[in-house]
C-alpha cells in the first residue's frame, strides 16, 4: 500500500498548545505533503485555526478522563469515533494522549484497524501503555529516555526522535528580547518554556524556588523567564508576585 492510499486518522485529548499538538501539526502537514488523507479528531481548542489551515477534516470531540464519564457517554463517544473511522475509510489510527487513546483504541480494534500510539513524556498511564502493546498496538517513542523508560516497564517500542522544525522556529534576537524586559545583557537568565499545567506547572514553581536560591547565593543579576500558559498559571503569578514582592528590579518574566 502506497502512501497515497493511507486514510491517518489523529486523536488527540484537544488542540491546545504544547509541545504533543505542535509536534502533531508537523507530522500531520508533511503526511498531507506526501499523499495521505489526514483526519484530525479532538477537542477544539486555540491551535485549531492552525489545524484547519492544513486543510484537512477536524472533527472537534472531547474525550473526557476515565471516571469523570457516565457509561453512555463513554458509549457515545465511541460511537461517533466509530462512525468517523467508517465515514472517512481509515487504515491507520494514531493516538498521541492516552485518555483520548481509550476511546479510540477499542473502536480501531473492533474495526480491524492498525492503531499506532507516540508516548511523549512519563506521565502517560502505564495501565492504558500496556493494554495498546499487549493487544496489537504498536508504540512509538520520541526520545532514548522515553524508550529507556518504557523498557523498564517492559513495554517495547520503536524509537523515532522528536524534532524541531528550524524554518517554522527560528532563533530571535537576543537583544531585542532582553531590551524589552529590560534585562542586561551581561545577565545569566534561565527560561522555562511549557504549559502552566499540572505536573509542569509544579516543575516551574520548583524553578522559581531554584533561580531564587542561585540569584541569592551565586548569581544576584540571575533573571527568569517564564513562556507558557495553562490551568495553573494563576497560582504561577501568584507565586512570582509572593517571591518579587514590591521590589522595583524585577527578576523573574511572566510572558504568557
């Protein structure tokens, strides 16, 4: 079966911004590129004008976390999922998020349909990673430390790195960034890049902590900058407003 043949449909918990739904709009436009019909399936969310300029069917379906779902919602979503994987003639299904992957993976079995799932990080469900492997999935993952990880699981995949496209992002000026924040330039700034969600916005208040402890004790023209968004960024400037206090030099960035 030639590419141009391939019918992919993507599920994906929504279309937020991270780095799993950037990387899913990379792969997705080269595949149109190269012959395959893409389906994007998901809850809408701020990339979906990106995704919608790629061309292809978006199908905007929230598939909410285990135990938070009566049994007939549970069944109707699956039944919509059913009803796309029939109506757009997949042969490929491809899962990105495992709580999105529960509905999808039982409906891409019973329809005989290859199901493929990319693990990004270690948050994922061991329990649902397991059942894709153990029941005719193959997994993906994008680093060595996430195949390293898996493998200690027992849980095999097949490694296929994670990468940056250069001409979408591209280096900015350094110092047209540091002049708008007012930050020297002979300053050591450390910058956090994620959604403010969860496990990673923990993660950032722990940085916060960690660049007040250096700037203390070894770096006192140490700045942060903190580029994200997500449930959590709330408590995240809370917190920067606690640490700054009413100090004119601010040292630590909140961009958004």
């Amino acid at each position: 079966m030639t590419l141009q043949n391939e019918r992919v449909l993507i599920i994906m918990d929504g279309l937020y911004i991270g780095g799993t739904e950037t990387h899913v709009l990379a792969i997705a436009k080269e595949m149109i590129k190269q012959g395959v019909h893409v389906v994007i399936v998901g809850k809408t969310g701020p990339l979906h004008r990106s995704f919608l300029s790629l061309g292809c069917p978006i199908y905007p379906i929230e598939c909410k976390v285990e135990g938070s779902v009566s049994s007939d919602i549970w069944e109707e979503t699956k039944n919509i999922l059913r009803e796309i994987m029939k109506w757009e003639k997949i042969t490929v299904v491809h899962g990105h998020q495992t709580t999105s992957a529960r509905f999808a993976f039982p409906v891409a079995r019973e329809l005989g349909i290859p199901f493929v799932f990319t693990v990004h990080g270690t948050y994922e469900s061991l329990e649902n990673l397991r059942d894709i492997a153990e029941n005719g999935g193959t997994i993906i993952s994008v680093s060595q430390p996430i195949q390293h990880w898996l493998m200690q699981q027992n849980i095999s995949s097949t490694l296929i790195p994670n990468g940056i496209n250069l001409k979408q992002y591209r280096p900015l000026q350094k110092t047209n960034l540091l002049k708008k924040m007012r930050i020297p330039l002979h300053a050591p700034v450390v910058l956090y890049a994620a959604r403010l969600s969860w496990e990673k916005a923990k993660i950032c208040k722990q940085v916060i902590q960690a660049c007040c402890y250096l700037r203390k004790r070894y770096f006192p023209s140490l700045h942060l900058i903190i580029a994200g968004k997500g449930f959590h960024d709330g408590e995240i400037k809370k917190m920067i407003e606690k640490v700054q206090g009413k100090s004119k030099y601010k040292f630590i960035h909140f961009l958004g």
